[in-house]
C-alpha cells in the first residue's frame, strides 16, 4: 500500500518534472537565502557557518506553540540542502548529432569491432583477424582519426568496468600499433558499462557488450 | 517472546520484499542494547488547498518514523484508540495509550495561512505525562513533505540527542533524458532534480562533507573524462581534475580539504590525492595492478579502496599518505566498491556470491567479521550509507532496470526509493 502510494507520488512527480523541465529555457537561479554562497571555487567544511548553525529552510518558517526552552527544537538541526534549477544547454542535440555523424562515418568504413571473454582483455584470435583488416584500412586511410572504445557486460562494479574497459580499449590500440597503425591516430576511451550495446539479461547480450568499438572520428 | 517477534517480523520483511536475505546476525548500528521507543501517530486533522495532504502528512511521518529505527509505530486503532478525532486529545486518551505500553503520542492539524500551508505538530511523553512539543512550521505547499520531515527529525533528535536523516538527500545518474545525468532526491525518493544536463555522461557523483556540491566525472567531449565539481545551490560548474585518461571515483575527504581519486593518466589505474587548497597532487598507490574507489574513513586517517594487485579485485585498507597497505577482504574472487561506514565500524561493498552473484556485504575494519546483506539475482553496485550509519542505498538490477534502494545496515527492510523504465545508478547520501 505504502509503496504504491510512493511510486504513485514519484511517478507524478517525475513528470511533473519532465513537462516542465525541457520546455523551461529560461537560465533561471533559485534564491539561496539562507546559506552564504560564496564565490569560494573549493568545498568548504566549516561547520561553524554551514552545517549545523542554523540555516531554514527558504519558504519554511518555524515557531513554539509551547512556552520556549522546552527541550531541543530543529533550529539545532542542519537546514535543507537546495538545488538550482538545471541550466539548459544546447549540447544535448550537439552530441546526438556528432554521434550520429560518427555512426555514419564509421558504418561507411567497415572497421569491425572486436569482442572479449567474460572479466578478460586479452586479444582473442578472432579479434586478430579483424584488427589485421582493420588495420589496413586506416593505413589506407592516412587522414583519418579513430578512437577505440572499450565497453563492458553488467556484471561487477560501474568502477572497476570503467578501468577493465580501459584496459580492452588499450589492448586494441597496442594491437593496431604492433600492426603497424601509428598510436597517436587511436584515442582509448571506456564506457564501462554506462553505454551498453544490447540491455537484455543473457549471456548472447553480454557477449555483444564485452567489445572494443572502432569508431571513425569525424572532427 | 521479543525474539520470536523479531523472527517473525525478519520472516516478513524478507517475504514482502522478495530480494533480501534472512538476518541471522543483528548488527545494530549504534547499541546493541537499544530498544525502540512505541510511538502512535493520532493522525493530522484540517484540510488545505492540496487535497488529501492531512493523510500524506501522517503517512510521511510514519514512514520517517519507521525509517529512523528509533521508533516502533504502534497500531492505535487495533489497541483501540480512537485516532481521527485528535486535535485537542483528552487527559483519557493519553492515559489510555499509556496504559498499552505507547511511550510518545504524536498528532497535529494542518492549516492554510494566506498562500501558506501551515503544519502544527504536538508531542505527548508518557514519561513525564505532558505534552513536551509544540511546533508550527508554515511555508508553501510544495515543502509541506519538508515540513513533515521536520518535525520527524526534531523528534529523533528530541528522543536521540542525534540529528535524524529525514532531510537528507540521494544523489544519483539517472537516465531519464536519454543520456546519464546527476539528479538528486529526497532521502525517500520523492522530489528528484535534475542537476547537469550535459546530453552524455556524468558518472558517480560524491558530496563535499558541507554539502553544498557534488563532484563526479564528467565525459565532456565524449573522448575524455574530467572530475568536475558543481554547486548544487547556483548550478556553477567547474573542473577540479583534468588529467589524460580515466578520472573516477572521487571522495572528500572528511575535512573537505583533500580529493582522493583514481586516475590513469600514467598507464594503469592508481590512487592520487589532490590537496584542495594548495592544488598538491600526491601520487598514493604505485604498482602494475589497478586501484580505484576510494572510501575515507570518518577519522580521515585512513582509505580503504579496491585494487586487483593480488589478481581479482579486494578491498585494501592503507594510512591516508598511501602507507601501511593492508589486504582486508579473503572470502570470494571478487570484492570492491568499499564505503566505509560514519561511525567507523563497518566497510560495505560488493561481493560476489559462489552463485556469481553481486551483493552487498560488510566488513569490519579488522577483518574479523563479515556478513551478506542481500541475495538473490541482480547486480547490486555503489553502497553509500545514510550519515547515521543505520542505512545503506545502493543500486540493483534485482527487477530488471537499475533501481536504487534503502536497506538497513543489518539487511531487513529493504525498499525501492526510484520507479520508472529507465536506468538509475550510483547513489550517494548527503552527510547531515
């Protein structure tokens, strides 16, 4: 009952959020009444003037009904933590649009992507294969600029994905360079697991996920 | 009889939410001896603008209240005491409660003040047979779910000493616009905002211990990652750390004066730390292997982290200078994400299960004692506890989407604080 008046509530709100989100254009700021912002670039941790004094709540005010010093009162608890509204920007479109020229560029190509076993980056004999054609292909395409991204299956940690992706983009840059491709033609990223090619839960899925992805960089 | 309640309460609990695993060890956060204080909510009586909200505040009262562990909700109407007629309580029911073993009584009304919403909330103690709170609280109706935290937290404070969570936040990635964004919630879900919107990926997001911004990495041009830092009060944004390959996992110190992070800007992932204020970046791990996510320990003199140096990634323990490197963790092939606990006594991480499964788990500090808190399927990633230590969110993937959700430190009462088809991830809890 409780959890679907939660999910009831969220949903509401989260759509609340989503008509009003993208249509507001306007570079608006709430007021940070309250607490002192400073210009100060770096976090600043003294509690003295920004963690338990008091700081209300902008919109929230507070008084005893009872006769005062009766026990502790929230004015000794920490105030609420605000959040500014979003700042609109235009690189969302900017990025699809790169994106979708890289795409483009890099299905013209036809560099092919190679794949790893389950927690490994070795290079397997297949993924010779294909790195020998694709190799010859950027030799035969001096001008062109490729990055290499290494891409992970769900299973483990956001955190150590992220660096066994870097280490499968890597083994793909050393292998092009063994090659013969000149290193600094290959940019490495990771994705880990943030960027996943197939979203099912099985192993024909995860395996399409363990990848180096050759991409042609197209500025 | 008291255990065979708490068994049959486990029994329940793991029942309803289908994913938890039986507690067989109680790990009480603050005294093992503790016992929770009954508590009855009269009910709020009066009606504003919103409709229905004299219930909402009453159901959001008794979710914090059941939420802080402090409390033990008693069910009023089933010990026969009359709960919608609770403005102005008589001496007879206050006795009457008391006479059932109900400690605190909790009630008050709701009122509209010009274009203000205003919350009154009583407290009657049994203990000294008065009524010892009065607070009105007034604001628009859009913080009425604030409000009602409030008066949340004043009691766990009142009857702890301690400041309650109930006005905490959860900053997470969420997928809602099509790309992984930094939002951040209410501690119960409600209210999420979103706070970047760069159009690609923003990863794990971490509080300043004043909390007033998050850092996290940010892929800015797609190709490479900073650590940027934002302040959630104006949305200004910076870059704090701009090194050439993966820059991830970033932590503050408990001071708020040094980030520790890993980056692999010189080959492989290693430990730096970078002095906030003097801009000094300290190189703290130096090996082939790779070592990643940083959890301070609340004395800030030591960090526990993950490494794969001994083959499988573990959670290694060092001195906050990169010194006096320990392995902590034996059991499985596969042990990471540590977060040390704030009071110390407790490192949370993921673990994988003999069934290669990817739970939560908990370590103590020394070594000796190590617990499962969940089961079941699903990659369960990024513990973060609440600041008191009674609670973890994480995310998992046990219903299919990444979800977060809220368990409690000893595994019992999990619940899911995101719904939605889309992915979220990477939860972290605001400090006090």
């Amino acid at each position: 009952m409780h959890t679907r008046y939660v999910t009831a509530c969220l949903m509401g709100a989260v759509s609340l959020m989503l008509l009003i989100g993208p249509a507001c254009s306007k570079k608006e700021i709430q007021a940070t009444s309250g607490s002192k912002s400073s210009e100060r670039p770096m976090a600043k941790t003294d509690r003295a003037d920004s963690g338990t004094a008091a700081r209300p709540e902008p919109g929230i005010s507070e008084q005893d009904l009872l006769k005062p010093g009766k026990g502790p009162s929230a004015e000794n608890l920490p105030g609420d933590i605000k959040v500014a509204k979003v700042q609109p920007s235009d690189s969302t479109s900017r990025i699809a649009e790169d994106i979708r020229r890289e795409q483009v560029a890099t299905a013209a190509s036809g560099l092919k992507d190679v794949y790893f076993a389950f927690d490994s980056w070795n290079i397997t004999e297949e993924a010779r294969q294909a790195l020998t054609a694709d190799a010859e292909w950027i030799k035969a395409n001096p001008t062109s600029m490729l990055k290499i991204e290494g891409h992970c299956d769900e299973r483990g940690t956001q955190a150590y994905n992220l660096v066994l992706g870097e280490k499968r983009a890597k083994a793909v840059r050393n292998y092009l360079a063994e090659l013969g491709v000149v290193a600094n033609r290959l940019a490495v990223v990771s994705y880990g697991k943030e960027r996943p090619f197939c979203k099912e839960r099985d192993e024909s899925c995860y395996q399409q996920n363990r990848r180096g992805h050759i991409v042609v960089r197209t500025k | 009889m008291r255990v065979v309640v708490f068994i049959v309460y486990l029994a329940v609990c793991a029942a309803f939410v289908g994913i938890t695993g039986a507690a067989d060890v109680f790990l009480e956060a603050t005294r093992p001896d503790f016992e929770k204080i009954p508590i009855g909510v009269l009910g709020f009586q009066g009606k504003t603008a919103v409709a229905g909200s004299a219930e909402q505040v009453a159901t959001v009262l008794k979710a914090d209240l059941r939420r802080s562990q402090i409390f033990s909700l008693m069910d009023l109407p089933k010990l026969g005491i009359k709960v919608n007629d609770a403005e102005d309580p008589e001496k007879a029911l206050f006795k009457q409660a008391t006479e059932n073993g109900i400690s605190v009584l909790v009630w008050g009304k709701l009122g509209v003040k010009e274009a203000d919403v205003v919350l009154d909330g009583y407290v009657y103690d049994g203990g000294n047979d008065e009524v010892v709170a009065g607070k009105r609280y007034a604001g628009p109706s859009s913080v009425l779910r604030l409000m009602v935290h409030r008066l949340a937290d004043e009691l766990v404070f009142r009857y702890t000493g301690e400041p309650g969570i109930a006005r905490t936040k959860i900053a997470f990635v969420s997928e809602q616009t099509g790309s992984r964004e930094l939002y951040v919630m209410d501690y119960d879900g409600y209210a999420p905002r979103q706070v970047t919107a760069d159009g690609f990926l923003n990863l794990m997001p971490h509080w300043s211990p004043d909390r007033r911004f998050l850092v996290f990495t940010a892929y800015r041009s797609r190709t490479t990652q900073d650590i940027d830092m934002i302040e959630l009060a104006t949305g200004k944004r910076w870059t704090l750390v701009s090194l050439g390959g993966l820059n991830i996992t970033p932590a503050f110190s408990p001071d708020g004066n040094d980030l520790v992070f890993a980056t692999s800007h010189d080959g492989d992932s290693e430990l730096y730390k970078l002095d906030t204020r003097t801009k000094v970046l300290q190189r703290l791990t130096n090996n082939s292997a790779s070592d990643l996510s940083p959890s301070w320990s609340p004395t800030g003199r030591e960090i526990a982290f993950t490494s794969d140096r001994g083959g499988g990634p573990q959670i290694y323990l060092m001195s906050a200078d990169g010194s006096n490197v320990r392995r902590l963790t034996y059991e499985g092939d596969y042990n990471a994400a540590p977060a040390w606990s704030p009071r110390g006594t407790w490192i949370a991480h993921v673990c994988r299960t003999p069934t290669k499964e990817y739970k939560l788990c908990v370590v103590s500090p020394d070594g000796q004692q190590r617990r499962q808190l969940t089961t079941g399927p699903g990659v369960d990633d990024s513990p973060s506890w609440s600041p008191d230590g009674r609670h973890l969110a994480f995310s998992s993937t046990a219903e299919g989407k990444s979800h977060i959700y809220m368990i409690n430190s000893d595994g019992t009462d999990l619940e899911r604080l995101t719904s939605g088809g889309t992915h979220h991830s990477s939860p972290s809890w605001s400090p006090l």
